[in-house]
C-alpha cells in the first residue's frame, strides 16, 4: 500500500511499462497469475496506464498529481485505499524492478452499515474504482481473473481479526453483465435532471420560495447527516423486516475526498476556488451538497449532488417540498455560475426531491424524467454474508462513488 509521500516520491522515477510481446502473455487461467498490492512505483504506472481513459481535462503531469492529492485526504490516507494489480510469479520482472501489470485497480476502505430487523450496524465496507486493462492485454481475461480474486479477496482485507467485510460496491461503465459475473449485483440507478438558470430566472423563480443560505466545508461539519442515515436505517428496517439493508456512511471524509477532486480541477483550470459547497434551508434543515465534476469536454461539465440531507421528520412533508425547491433552485444558479454546461444531476433521488423539481418546471417542460441508467454508473454490490440474503442498498447517491 503506497502512502501519499511514497506515491509522489515514486511518480518522479515511474513511466509506463513495456508491454510484453503477445507469445509471453500467460493464460488468465494460469496458477502463476497472483492479484498483489502494488508498490508505490507499480501504483504510479497504473495511473500512467488509465491516465487516457480518466485524467478528463488534465495533462498527464496534473493527473499523476491530483492523485497524489486525492492519496493524502482523511478518506485515503493511513492505508485506506489499495492499489491491485495482477501480475504472474513466472514472468521477469521489468528493468526498473516492478512486475508485469495484467490488469490493475483500487479498493477504498470505507465505513459502512448494515440494518436488518431495526437493528443498525455499523461495520465497513470497501469501494472499487480505476478497473483498468491496456489495450495490448484486452480479450484475454484479466480483468475477469482480477475481478474473481478480488471479490473474495476484500472479503477480509483489512477486517478485524475473525471478522468479515459484507460487502463491497463499484460503479460499472461498462454494461451490467460483466461484473455481475463475479457477484456484483446491479442495482437500481436512477436519477434526475436538470438544466441551469441565469441570476434573472433565479431571482423570479425564488421569490415565490423560501430563502435558502450557502453553506461552506465548516458548515457541513456541524448537520448531523450521519444521525439522519443511521434513523433512516434504523425505520427502514423495522417496517421491512428479514431484509439486510446496507448504506455507505455519509461522513464529512466523503464530501472532502470529492471537494479535493473539484478544488484540483478548479485550480488548474484557473476557475477559482469553489466555496460554496451546498444550501440549507434553515428552519427545515433540509440541504444538498453539491460538487463540481469536469470532464474532458467542457460541453459535459456538470454539478453533482453528493447528498441531500432529509431530517427524519420530514421525509412524507409535503409542507417542506418548496423548501427542497428553492435549494434546487439554488443548484441550478450554481451550475450556471460554473459554467456546468450539462446542469446538474441527483442520484437517487427520494420523492420529495422529484416532487420538489416538478415544481420549478412549467407545464410545457412537462413531468420530470427519472432516468435510469444502464451502460454507465451502474450502483453494483457484491453481498458476502449469504448468498440466500435479500440486500437493499440505500442512499445510492454520488457521494458513495469512488
């Protein structure tokens, strides 16, 4: 595992490695092939091998060091993320001394809950991201092999002694069959969206709404959103009993690991530093928290909500909905002032906040979609404790992708 001094340390000797030549590839099914821990050096070159595929409007000298950013947050940091790769003991080993990459990714460690019959657990969990192949190794089964030794693998990584890890979750771009193929179950990925507004639409449309105020990191410090997730769980639970209903923690960790993302790219992009990083609406507590997401296309930048933050009493209130449609409201001001050319998304959205967002669209726009999702984002989880078990996975919202 490579701390945030070893990853930048090693990204000033890394490069890409040599491919081997197609007669050294060994079989996917060959007892030589082991998945390990990278080294720091074997981490770098991973980067160096996806940067094409997820460094989105970076060079390839900003990407190894937002990585190197994103290594030293609380939510990475003191060995909490790993870098995989899957390299066979029969292969040499490179000039520089690393070993052959096959296929490589990440897992994050991260807490997690699990309620079953009103009961709430609390336990941990791992996130997989960056499920990488080179071109020159693809069609041969790495990734599958990678992936059948990984689900089993987390299982107990870094679990307490005698203890077991129930479950871990990735976000699959690639269809819902592959992963599927070694445990991790798709499950339902919708969301909404909506497009900005200018100061003037904003000004229009809030005057008929409650008055709504910014919130910044600090801010978010002090609403009890993981007390909210944890009673969520605990209702959920009791009312639809025998069913393991599993959540990943909304912690402060969360939100900083996807600020640190935005404050990169906001940095080097010279956009400024992005302050703000939701609403509230006061007398309610009801709140989003939101990021700023830039891909490669400036056509695709996009604001996401992270979370929203729904105090237990008010779930079924219909009094609160303009409340909920003046922070979204807010959020569409803010994509704008972004310049989030493709609006903003809510992942997972409750029907308060469907109902909310029906509100600030005109008969002509007409009802609002709930899209699903199908190819990409896809909210996958492989459950451990019993292949029997029915899982339901709450709060499926940006914050939990990794």
């Amino acid at each position: 595992m490579a701390s945030a001094t070893k990853y930048q340390t090693a990204t000033s000797s890394a490069s890409i490695p040599p491919a081997l030549d197609p007669a050294s590839q060994p079989s996917a099914q060959s007892s030589d092939l082991r998945l390990v821990p990278a080294t720091p050096l074997e981490y770098v070159q991973t980067a160096y091998l996806n940067s094409e595929e997820w460094q989105g409007p970076l060079t390839m000298e900003q990407y190894l060091e937002r990585e190197v950013v994103l290594q030293a947050v609380e939510l990475t940091r003191d060995g909490r993320i790993t870098g995989w790769i899957l390299t066979s003991d029969s292969l040499p080993p490179n000039p520089d001394g690393s070993r052959p990459i096959l296929a490589c990714c990440e897992s994050l460690l991260v807490e997690a809950y699990v309620a079953k019959d009103g009961m709430v657990r609390q336990t941990q969990a791992h996130g997989i991201a960056s499920v990488y192949t080179r071109p020159e190794y693809r069609g041969k089964g790495y990734a599958g092999r990678m992936m059948a030794e990984l689900g089993k693998t987390l299982e107990s990584w870094q679990a307490a002694t005698g203890a077991r890890n129930p479950f871990s979750v990735l976000y699959s771009d690639i269809g819902q069959k592959f992963y599927a193929r070694f445990g991790w179950k798709v499950f339902p990925s919708n969301h909404i969206h909506l497009t900005t507004i200018d100061q003037t639409a904003y000004n229009a449309a809030a005057s008929g709404l409650p008055s709504v105020k910014d919130l910044t990191t600090e801010d978010l410090k002090r609403i009890p959103i993981v007390e909210y997730l944890e009673h969520r769980l605990h209702i959920i639970s009791k009312t639809t009993p025998s069913i393991n209903h599993v959540a990943i923690r909304p912690d402060i960790e969360h939100f900083e690991w996807h600020f640190a993302r935005e404050e990169f790219h906001t940095k080097v992009l010279n956009k400024g530093f992005p302050n703000i990083k939701g609403a509230i609406h006061q007398d309610t507590g009801l709140a989003l928290i939101w990021c700023r997401v830039y891909a490669a296309k400036e056509s695709e930048w996009q604001l996401h909500i992270l979370h929203t933050v729904i105090p237990p009493s008010l779930e079924n209130s219909e009094d609160a909905q303009p409340a909920m449609s003046a922070l979204l409201l807010r959020a569409q001001l803010e994509a704008q002032r972004w310049e989030m050319a493709a609006g903003l998304e809510v992942w997972d959205p409750l029907e308060m906040v469907v109902a909310a967002s029906q509100r600030l669209r005109t008969e002509e726009q007409g009802r609002v979609e709930i899209i699903t999702r199908d190819t990409e984002h896809l909210c996958s989880l492989r459950w451990a404790e019993g292949s029997d078990d029915e899982v339901f996975w709450l709060a499926k919202e940006k914050y939990a992708w990794c």
